[in-house]
C-alpha cells in the first residue's frame, strides 16, 4: 500500500498531471453512478469500504444532498508545517488498460480555516493488481484543486487508462502554509466512460479531435489556473490575463510520414510558469511541457510527441 504522504518538493510534485484543468464533465456524473467501481462512494453510514488516514473521519452531519441519513468523508490538517498532500481516505479498485474513466466528486470547505490549503481527488494508477508494490514512474492522475469555502464544489476529469491494472483513489487536502483546514468529500466517482475530445473554454482539440490540448499559468506561488483556449483549424492560442492578449501559441503536425510521429510545436510570449499537456485519446499516451517562473517562454518543435499507429 502506498504511503499517505508525499513531500511537495518529492514525488507528487514530479508527478503532477494537468489532467486539471478544463476537464469537468459534472453533467455525466449521475449517468455514470450506475458503474461506480468505488464502494460506499457517498459515505452514506460511515467510512465502510475506505481505508481512513490522519485526522479523516465520518461527518454525519454534513452531506451533498443534505440528507439526514447520509454524511461525508471529514479530513482535518493541524499543524505548524505543511508537508504536502494527504490522504483523507483511500480505495483500491481495478481497472482494464485501454478503456477510459471519470473520476471525481463534490468537495465543502467551511469557512474559519487559518492555513491556506485546497482539497483535490487523486488517483495512482498501478501496472500490477491490488495496488501493490511502490508506486509507478507515472503520472498521478488530479482533479482541479478546490478552494471555495462555503458551498458543495464539483472537482471532476477524464483521462485515458494506457497501462494500469489498479488505481488507489485519495480524496485529498494539500496545505501550503501551517494551520488549520478542513474540507468534507461525497459523492465520489470512478466510472468507465466513451472519453471524446470535447472543445470547451479550455480545450482545444485538434488533429481530428484525435489529441486535446489544455493549459495552466501560475504567477509567484499562486495556484495554477486554466489558460482559455482559442481553436484556429489544427492549431490555436492561449490567453491567461486578457482575452485580446494571446499567451501561448500550439499546433498538432501530422508527421507520419516523414518519421512516423505526430509533432507538437508551441512557442509562448510569456514568461510565467506553464505547464501544457497533450494527451494522445486514441492510445492514451500524454505529454507535458513546462515553462518555470521567470524564464522566458522556450519555443517547443517535439517531432516525436506521439508515435503514429
């Protein structure tokens, strides 16, 4: 079983997957219920079926529909130093390569928190079954980290399962500064779903709708936000500040025929942290690319970005 724990400068940190940002798909959430893998995914008498951390436990009094018969999964972080991201619960499920899932849930951080933290879904994918032993070289597969404070908030995504026969799902706190924070989980979902490119505020989708390209820009220690998305035929741009001051320009190139790859090019007229992923929806494979704070936005020419069939 994988630890709770993981350092932000360590593991987690280079495993970070934008599968974040503009990914949400709540309106498929009641349709998928039926498929659920995850048991007791609403926490309807306890924490049955989870495996508990820390200082997470079962908040009867508290439930997405405000039923009094149903509750929620509580994780409470207390303490002078962060240390990363943690688990409040945890499920192991198993899951078939090649198909595509949903995984997210609804998130409530009450007000009164004195640590600046936010609260997320994970899931590790494992090659082997049952979860077990150390985690992959992988990517961590994140919903968007949420940090409204009052209200039910959906975080949900999609994303491609090209080798992992289980996946251990956390929902997740992430505190950044040392104090307290609190936030309640329900309605946790992890379905099989038809996964297609769907362009949106913040997805492009380009090459036939066979590759979707999405985007975030941090400013100082800030938490990344979804760049917007602009298609322009098989390519597009980016703005993150303004709509008439474009960021980052993309294209997806056919390569297949000089050297059997497709090509991703950008190039950004930024100097802020970036990170932008390409996932490949026909195989599954995904690519990120990163820009650090400060430095000048390097133009990318990856001629090898995804093999063709």
């Amino acid at each position: 079983m994988v630890s709770r724990h993981f350092g932000l400068a360590g593991t987690i940190a280079r495993w970070t997957v934008v599968v974040t940002v503009a990914l949400l798909v709540a309106s498929q959430v009641p349709a998928l219920s039926a498929q659920n893998l995850l048991t007791n995914p609403g926490f309807n008498t306890g924490l049955n079926g989870w495996e508990v951390f820390g200082l997470g436990s079962w908040d009867g009094t508290r439930d997405v529909v405000g039923s009094p018969v149903s509750g929620s999964a509580k994780g409470v972080f207390d303490s002078s130093t962060p240390g990363g991201f943690d688990a409040v619960v945890a499920q192991c499920v198993p899951l078939a390569i090649g198909l595509n899932y949903h995984l997210g849930g609804k998130i409530f951080i009450p007000p009164g928190a004195t640590a600046e933290s936010s609260a997320l879904f994970q899931m590790i994918p494992f090659p082997t079954m049952n979860c077990s032993g150390p985690p992959p070289p992988g990517p961590i597969v994140e919903t968007p980290q949420v940090t409204a404070v009052g209200s039910w908030t959906d975080s949900s995504t999609d994303f491609p399962n090209s080798f992992a026969q289980s996946g251990q799902v956390w929902a997740s706190i992430g505190p950044i500064t040392g104090g307290h924070f609190q936030a309640n989980f329900d309605d946790v979902v992890l379905a099989p779903i038809v996964l297609a490119c769907t362009p949106d505020a913040h997805t492009l989708c380009l090459l036939g709708s066979r590759f979707k390209v999405t985007a975030t820009f941090a400013v100082g220690a800030g938490n990344p936000s979804s760049a917007w998305a602009v298609p322009i035929g098989n390519s597009g741009y980016f703005w993150f500040f303004s709509a008439d001051n474009v960021e980052l320009v993309v294209k997806m190139i056919d390569g297949c025929g000089l050297g059997n790859h497709f090509w991703f090019f950008a190039a950004g007229l930024t100097n802020v942290n970036v990170a932008i992923t390409v996932t490949d929806l026909q195989t599954g494979a995904m690519k990120t690319y990163h820009n650090r704070q400060n430095v000048a936005f390097q133009p990318i020419q990856d001629t090898s970005a995804f093999p063709c069939p």
